[in-house]
C-alpha cells in the first residue's frame, strides 16, 4: 500500500530549475538569483523572461520582449462586450478566470489540442502564446475595475511600462513614479514560488497538451482560494475588524485560542520571514516616508497586529508573510481590496507560464494514485432485495 501524505505535503511532484526557497534560513532564488537582487536592481519584465528563459536577457532580448508585451496589451471588443454581462458584485478572480478562459474563443492558441506533442515542443509557439498571456491579463484586471462600474475601460498605452500601464488603465490617469516602482516590485515578488497549489493546478492541466488559456483558468480559480492567493483580501478584512490598535491583543488571543488562522501569517515552506514580507515591509514604510509619515489607521492596526502575533508566534517559526504586507501595501495605494488578488495572477503568470513551457519540454500526463478505503468487492442487489439501513 502507498503511503498517503494529506496535501502532498513534502511529496516531490516534479523537477524544475525555475525557482528554489531555502525555508530554515528564509530565501528565496528566481534561477538561481536571489530574490532580493531582483526586486532592487530588475524590472517585472526581465524577471518574467529571466524565469522562462533561465538567464538574465540581454538589453536587445529585453527591449524585444518588453515591445511584444506592450503591442499584446489591446483586448478585443468581444471580451469587452463578455464582461460587460457578468454581474458587477461578482468577484474579481470569478470575472478573471472566465475572462482568461474566453480568450481560447477569440484568439488562436489550441494547437496542442490537435497539433499533439511536436508543435507543444515548437519554443515560438510557446513564447508568443506566453507573450499573449501576460500581456492581456493586466489589461483585463483594469478593465474590470470600470466595467463594473458602468464605465467603458481606458485604452492600453504602449509608451508605459508593464506596471505603469496597469495603474494607469485602473486610475485613469498615470501613476506617481513611486507607486509605479512599488507595483513593479510587487509583481517581481509575486511572480514565481515553486510549484505551489496554483503551480502545480498549472502543470498538471498543462501536461494534459490542453490550451494555455485553460492552464492559466485552472491556475487562477486554485490562486483564489483564501488559503493561497486570497489571503491578502483576508488580511485586510481582519484588520477592518479589528477595529484599532489596541484591540489587536485580544482579538490575535481569542483566535488563537480558539485555533482559528491569523491571515497572512505563517507559511507551510518558510520557518523564518517570507524574504518577500522583508522587502514589502519596506515598501509601506518608504510610502509612508514619502507621504510625510501619516499612517492610516488600517496601518497602525497592522503594526500592532504583527507585534502581537510575533510575540506569540514566532518560537513556532511563524511571522509575516507576502499576504499581510501585500494586502496593506495595495490599501495603502487606494486598491480596492477585492482586486489584490488578481494583481497576484498578473504578477504569477509569469511563473504559471515559465512551468508550463518546462512542463511541455519533457511532458507526460500526471495520473497520481490514491489510497482507497471504501467497501470491499460486494455484489450488486436488485432494489426489491435493498432495505435502508437507517430504519
């Protein structure tokens, strides 16, 4: 009988050469490069062809790639139009994951389907239908933020950066440099983790040869989840409960207590901060320098919040992660809370797509087995011979 670890936990699943996370001491590599060099000296967009393509591009590869990202970055009116019928109180990531899976309606992009294993190995193939990918999630993130709304959506811009260009179709207007750099780094910290829940829904539907869209459906309805990406909306909602600093104390102890998760803290691979809390960490209080050192009354709970868990938490290996620091960030920004976790599949896109290609270089389906603990071999009973047991 095969051994039955709930949640796969410690179970290797694949081999990849994408990312690698040192949990006892905190660290976090993108092929290799440690994930605080890329947040402070890269671009989202030479880590998105760093992680598909294993090394740091050169300045032609990159202004090739960046210029192919931005003339993808225009929807057609029809995915326009679909949105426009989805109830407006639906969730973003609901509106995401039909919105990405429509686009296999409108655009070519099924060649696996019928094609089979030769044109899945085809690396033009896989580049451009990536370039597609990422490009147009964006545009329908910010898209939804006005369509719901009852607005039409601004026009993309192919003179503004991956980041810039997000926050200036979901504002309207373009956005302070500092604010364009923070979201710039956010996408770079988001952008790869291993084969997590999402990773791994990713590459299993890919090693199906199934269309990159539906891969990246699949990955986006996993991400959802309040135990993976959804977190961040969470962490948020808990601090508005809360209400103020000094209640923060007693609210982390009832939970506790009453074995109840404290959003954004604790991660299953990091027994030690989540290096990418350290850098957003920072992030808020560069912010908040920069706006003269106001703290938002949201900020002042977390503050607290985070002290109290530390000293409660910490000897069991459990701090802050990306979620508690994220969700606070995207507030501080004016981001309506429901939209953070689509800006998590913006930015993971660019892993999703970099396992996928690797997936599809050395495909073979995933058919895990199971431990089975239901009846033994029994025969079938006519219904005049089956009496309820219950009676």
């Amino acid at each position: 009988m095969s051994e039955y670890l709930p949640g796969l936990a410690g179970v290797p699943a694949t081999k990849s050469n994408i990312s690698d996370i040192d949990g006892e001491k905190g660290v976090l590599y993108y092929r290799g490069y440690p994930i605080e060099q890329l947040a402070k000296h890269s671009s989202f967009e030479e880590t998105t062809l760093l992680l598909l393509d294993g090394e740091l591009p050169t300045s032609a590869a990159l202004a090739e790639f960046d210029a192919q990202l931005r003339d993808n970055r225009q929807i057609k009116y029809h995915i326009n139009e679909l949105m426009k019928t989805l109830p407006s109180v639906g969730h973003p990531m609901d509106m995401l994951q039909t919105a990405v899976s429509s686009l296999a309606m409108f655009y070519p992009g099924t060649e696996c389907l019928s094609g089979g294993k030769d044109i899945c190995e085809d690396l033009n193939y896989i580049h451009n239908m990536t370039v597609k990918i990422i490009a147009r999630m964006s545009s329908i993130v910010a898209m939804w933020q006005h369509l719901r709304n009852g607005y039409e959506p601004p026009v993309p811009r192919t003179d503004l950066s991956h980041a810039e260009n997000f926050l200036y179709m979901l504002n309207r207007e373009e956005a302070d440099p500092l604010l364009a750099k923070i979201m710039d780094v956010c996408l770079i910290l988001h952008a790869e983790h291993t084969i997590n829940a999402s990773t791994f829904s990713a590459v299993v539907t890919g090693s199906t040869l199934t269309s990159p869209y539906s891969v990246i459906a699949a990955a986006v309805g996993t991400l959802s989840g309040p135990l993976h990406g959804g977190a961040n909306q969470r962490v948020l909602e808990m601090l508005q409960e809360i209400g103020s600093p000094d209640k923060a104390e007693a609210y982390i102890d009832e939970r506790l207590a009453n074995k109840q998760v404290i959003w954004g803290f604790g991660h299953r691979e990091y027994k030690t901060k989540d290096p990418r809390a350290t850098i957003l960490q920072g992030l808020v209080s560069e912010l908040l320098e920069a706006r003269g050192g106001e703290v938002n009354p949201l900020m002042e709970i977390a503050l607290e919040v985070e002290k109290v868990a530390e000293d409660r938490l910490a000897h069991k290996g459990v701090y802050a992660n990306v979620d508690f620091y994220s969700g606070i960030l995207y507030n501080e920004m004016g981001i309506p809370p429901d939209q953070f976790t689509t800006i998590f599949a913006i930015s993971r896109s660019a892993g999703w797509l970099a396992h996928w290609r690797e997936q599809l270089s050395d495909n073979r389906i995933f058919r895990p087995t199971q431990v089975y603990n239901g009846h033994p071999p029994r025969d079938y009973k006519p219904l005049d011979q089956r009496w309820d047991i219950k009676r």
